[in-house]
C-alpha cells in the first residue's frame, strides 16, 4: 500500500455548518480505490471549484472535500494498461473535484476512463492554462461550427467576457478569425479584451434587456453566454436569424425567461454545453483542437500562477466576479 502523504486543500463543515479551509497532509492511502494515480503538477480555479471550496451543496455533497475540478500531471501508479507511471495526463471534469477529492491536492486516483492522455505540442501547464475554461470555450466553438457558423456571419457576442470560459472563448474565435464583441462589467479589463482580440467592448447592461419585447435588434451571429438568467434571454432576443447561442453559465441566475419567439420566428438553436460529462471522443477532439491549430499564443498572459497558500483569496474574488482571466494552481515546485 502506498502510504505517501501529500499537500492538499482541505474544506471542512462544523456542526453548526459553517465552512473552512486550510492546507493540511493527506494519505495517498485515502484516497478513493480507483486505477490511476496521479501526481498532479498544475490545477486551475473555475467558478465551479470557489463553490465546492464554500460549502454549496449542488456541487460536493459531503464534507471535508478537497475541490479542484481539473489537474494535470503525471501517471504515479496504474492498474489500467493503457497508462504507465511517467505518462503525462489530463483529468477535467466528471465527478473530479466534486465528490472525489480534486487537482487542489498534490496526488488524486481517479477512473482510467477520466483520462486524456496530455497531447503532444502541449505543456502540463499550458493545459492547465486552458482547463475546463478553455476547454468548454473550445466545446462551444465546436458546437457553434457544427452549427454552420463562420467569421464571415458577423458579429459574435461573448458575455462574462473578463473571466476564465469568457476570455478563452473570446481568444479561441478571435483566433479563428471571429469579429468578436466582448460583454464586461470591468472598464480596466477593455485592455486584457482587446489584446485577446475583441474588436468592441459593451458594457453589462447592453446584455440585461428590461424592455420586455419578445425580440430585439437582430445584432449577433452567435453568442458564447456563460453569465445565464437575463443574459442568456437577452441573447436569444438579439441574435440573428438561424444563428446560435452556446449556453455555458449561471454566475447571474440558473433561470431562463424567455418566450417561443426567436425559436419560432427566427429559427435561433439553444445549445447546452457540459464540459464534465463529455465523451472521450469529443475530448480528445477538443483537446487536440487546443493543442494544435487552436493553440493560443498569449496563454501565458491569460493566467496568473498561484501555490495553494494562496488560493483562498484567489477563491473569495471569483465569487465576487473579480477574476479577470485564469488561476493557474502551481502544486509542483
Ligand atoms: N457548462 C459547463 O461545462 C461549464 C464549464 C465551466 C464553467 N461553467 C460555468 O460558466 C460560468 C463562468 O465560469 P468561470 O469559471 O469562467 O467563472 P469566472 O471566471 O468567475 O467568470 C464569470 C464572469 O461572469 C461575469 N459576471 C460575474 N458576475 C456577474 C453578474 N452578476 N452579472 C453579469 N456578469 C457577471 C464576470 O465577467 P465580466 O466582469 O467580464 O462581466 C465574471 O468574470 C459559471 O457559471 C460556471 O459554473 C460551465
């Protein structure tokens, strides 16, 4: 048995439910009894994760927990055959971080199904650079592609755009050749938007229609939405006929009010995006995408890079909706 302790972030509920977290030891020999151990080298901070990490029920039913919804490293042990100790893998999503202790721990053991094996032209860190965010804005354009859309349709809207799925997403079209509009409640972020390629910035409120027409201008050829509630109707309003909108988030609300109107007379599809219950096949395709022609020259401007000691804080401003691009987390010296 293997009996190596390791750093994690440990989230704890008190009898009177009241929620806290430090950095402690943990075994390797408590982990859950899946295939693959792995040492995890890099992690990212996604909303999902600030969620976990206080408390919030539909996301880890039981405490103490250690979240982290992605990791990336190296293969430490292995009963499946088609990993080996010194392999270099990817683990986003499933039920990582969730219920099973998550990439803000230095090892995690997780299904061997889990796993992406790190695709060659890409670093650890760069993948984790990418994460879930970059990995769900990659599965919205993905989706968005299939739909038919190219540059030339025009204007594509990407809301939350200073944050982690945001700022990927607007990277990822502008980098295919998209005309992209970036919706931001953060003025300072206008610089950070148009280096990543954003040819206009539009203020909160342009997305947070209060008008209550069924439909609006029609402005958009797609939209990339990941803040929810009025956002996301405002954007079925405003976009072009026969266009799509990717609905990823709920930062601003889990709700949708809307009327059959631009379904029905504009012919406007609502895609729903799961990053952590994709299929392998459309994973690998997502990251070979990102790892290849869709691999990103500023990544390294995207993200800050942080230890464990410092996540807490890291934590408390995503929550806020503070966060302007990605938390790289560092586990690796
Ligand atoms: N479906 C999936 O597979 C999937 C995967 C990853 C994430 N998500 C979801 O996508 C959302 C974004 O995740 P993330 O990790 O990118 O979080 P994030 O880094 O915090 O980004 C969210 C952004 O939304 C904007 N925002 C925050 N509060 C807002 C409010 N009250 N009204 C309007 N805009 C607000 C902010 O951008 P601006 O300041 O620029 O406006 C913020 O930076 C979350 O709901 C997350 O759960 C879903």
């Amino acid at each position: 048995m293997n009996t190596a302790v390791y750093h994690a972030m440990l989230v704890q509920e008190a009898a009177d439910g009241s929620i806290r977290r430090h950095i402690t030891l943990r075994s390797v020999s408590d982990l859950p009894d899946h295939d693959v151990l792995i040492r995890v080298h890099f992690s990212s901070l996604n909303y999902k994760d600030a969620l976990s990490a206080t408390g919030h029920k539909g996301v880890t039913r039981q405490y103490p927990h250690t979240p982290g919804i992605d990791a990336a490293g190296v293969v430490a042990e292995s009963r499946a055959p088609q990993f080996r100790p010194g392999d270099e893998v990817i683990v986003t999503g499933y039920d990582l971080g969730m219920n099973t202790p998550g990439g803000f721990g230095e090892y995690i053991r997780v299904p061997a199904d889990w796993i992406v094996p790190l695709p060659t032209r890409l670093t650890l860190r760069e993948s984790m650079i990418f994460g879930t965010a970059g990995f769900t804005a990659a599965l919205s354009l993905l989706k968005l592609e299939a739909h038919g859309l190219s540059p030339a349709d025009g204007d594509i809207l990407v809301t939350g755009a200073s944050g982690g799925v945001g700022c990927m997403a607007v990277a990822l079209l502008a980098h295919n050749g998209y005309p992209v509009v970036a919706v931001t409640g953060k003025p300072e972020a206008e610089p950070f938007l148009r280096e990543l390629g954003a040819h206009r910035i539009l203020p909160r409120p342009a997305l947070d229609d209060t008008s209550g027409r069924p439909l609006l201008k029609q402005e958009w050829s797609a939209v990339v939405e990941t803040v929810g509630g009025n956002f996301l109707s405002t954007a079925l309003q405003s976009t072009r006929r026969h266009g799509a909108v990717a609905a990823c988030g709920n930062v601003l609300s889990a709700e949708l009010h809307t009327t059959v109107f631009p379904f029905i007379l504009r012919g406007i599809t609502l895609y729903g995006i799961d990053s952590a219950t994709s299929g392998m096949t459309l994973r690998r395709e997502a990251w070979s995408r990102l790892a290849g022609p869709w691999k990103l020259n500023h990544l390294d401007r995207m993200a800050r890079a942080v230890g464990l000691e410092k996540l807490d804080e890291e934590i408390e401003r995503i929550l806020a909706g503070r966060q302007q691009g990605r938390v790289l987390v560092q586990l690796s010296s």
